[in-house]
C-alpha cells in the first residue's frame, strides 16, 4: 500500500468565543471529499463563573454541520425550535440546506463549574441538488456509533462504512469521519478508491513512511491514495474524506453554495431579517463587513 502525501495543513489559531484551531479551508485546500471547514475547538478550561462560551445565532446554507465533543458539553439551539445539549461521545448533525440558524452556549450549571471544552466541529458541503433541501437536525447518542477495536487502537465510526460497519448518520453524499484512540503503538491501514482523504493529529504523533507529524497538523492524501501509518501509544487522530464534488463551492462566512447568488441572497436575509431566526434567543452575530 502506497502513501501518496498531496498536502500537510498546519492548524492556524482563531476565535469563536473560545480558542479553536482552524484547519480548513485554506487557499491552497479548500475541500477534502465533501469537508469544507474544520476547527478543533480547545482543549480549554473555562473557569466559573467570569468565562462563557456563547456563539450567538448566526446562519447557514448549503451544508450539514457536524459536532464532536472529547470533553465538555454545549447546547445547541436553531431556527427549527430544537435544543439539544451534546456531550463527548455524541454527535449533532444539523443540515443548513435552503437555510436555518443556530447558536452555541452553555448551559447555565456548566457555567456554575470550572469545565474544559474540547472538540473537533466540520462543515460538510451538500450536493449541488441537495443545496436546496429542507433545513433539519439529527442526534446521535453514544450507543448509536460503532465502535470497532484492535489490540492498540479504539475507533468510533462516525460517519460513512469502514471494516465491516456501518454509521447511522444519514449523509447526502458518500463521506466518512472516524476518530481513533490509541492504548499502545500500533499501525493503521484504510483504502477506499475514488474518494480523498486526511488524517488530522488531535494528540500525540503518527508517522508515514518514517517521517513524524504532531498534534494540530492534518495530512492530506491523493484521491486513491492508500493510507498506512504509525502512531503513538498516546495518538487520538481523525479521519475525513469522502467523494469529491464535481464543481466548487464558494464560501463566505458562514454561508456555504454552489451558487455565488444564493450567498448573496441569504446575505441581505440575514441584514433584514427575514432568515430564519431562532426562537427565544434575541442575540445574533451581525453580518460582517468582510468576510
């Protein structure tokens, strides 16, 4: 099995509220598959009760966003009436579609306590005909994702098929998200023809072909590449990829399409008013002036 590296990322740090690594998308990689965005949210200690994490309503369209959480809790909130709290082992899967918008808190007794928030959260682009579609939400339990073990390493399979399982998270194109805990050395191996992939190093160290990566780097591969690698007693890393789309996605802010008119158009929606707003929360992020 040969590794064919196309490109390693090296995580920028920004704010959300709270410090996040960002990893995608960047000028020379705007897509892996159909992920368009990814932060690593912390690991941060809030301390109570003077810090908060509050991501006011903001909008979206023309993706599915996926949370993740290793420590922490947050309460999800959108357009659609839902509220949910996501705690690690979790998933919430919301698809933006034609258009909805959410916020990200705490709860008021996580804020009551000092806690640390850690996490990975992904934009998942849709498909040109799936742009369009209703908004919805889904969440997934801990018991709803499989989990698959070897002598050395713990995989939850998040999204898409891998060794013999299969996800319950309905996607609307071929992807798959997996995260791997290490107890000890090991190697692993995956191979999927005609889609692309990344590895992204949350902790500890992997090595291909002999050569060392470290936490915060994500290393991209060729579409048909074979993937083989090394890891550290202590590694924690996540695998994304999936089919990639045949034309480009244009990204501003927090607006995702296929279509430069319709960012334009949920652009002056947010400004006046008329998206879709979520109910009981009077706060939200104003349109930027750039993006």
């Amino acid at each position: 099995m040969k590794n064919e590296i196309e490109l390693i990322i090296e995580a920028k740090n920004s704010d959300i509220g709270i410090p996040v690594k960002r990893i995608l998308p960047r000028a020379q990689k705007r897509m892996v598959g159909p992920f368009i965005f990814l932060d690593h949210m912390g690991p941060v200690l809030l301390k109570a009760p003077e810090d908060r994490m509050d991501v006011r309503p903001h909008p979206h369209i023309g993706l599915s966003t996926l949370t993740y959480l290793f420590e922490g809790e947050i309460l999800h909130r959108d357009s659609l009436g839902t509220e949910q709290l996501i705690v690690p082992g979790e998933v919430n899967w919301m698809t933006a579609g034609s258009g909805i918008s959410h916020s990200e808190r705490e709860s008021e007794l996580a804020r009551t306590q000092d806690r640390t928030i850690h996490g990975l959260q992904f934009w998942v682009a849709l498909p040109k005909d799936q742009e369009d579609c209703a908004p919805g939400f889904h969440h997934y339990e801990k018991s709803d994702i499989p989990l698959i073990t070897t002598d050395s390493l713990t995989i939850n399979l998040i999204a898409g098929e891998a060794f013999g399982q299969a996800s319950k998270l309905s996607s609307y194109s071929p992807m798959i998200f997996m995260v791997m805990t290490a107890s000890k050395t090991g190697t692993f191996v995956f191979e999927k023809k005609g889609h692309e992939h990344a590895l992204y190093i949350v902790h500890g160290s992997i090595k291909v072909d002999g050569k060392e990566f470290h936490e915060t780097q994500m290393i991209v591969f060729k579409i048909d590449s074979g993937i083989e690698i090394e890891y550290s007693a202590d590694a924690r890393f996540a695998l994304i990829g999936g089919e990639s789309f045949p034309e480009p996605r244009y990204i501003w802010w927090n607006l995702v399409s296929s279509s430069k008119d319709k960012i334009e158009k949920a652009k002056q929606a947010w400004i006046d008013g008329t998206f879709s707003q979520v109910p009981g929360d009077d706060e939200r992020i104003p349109l930027p002036i750039s993006n």
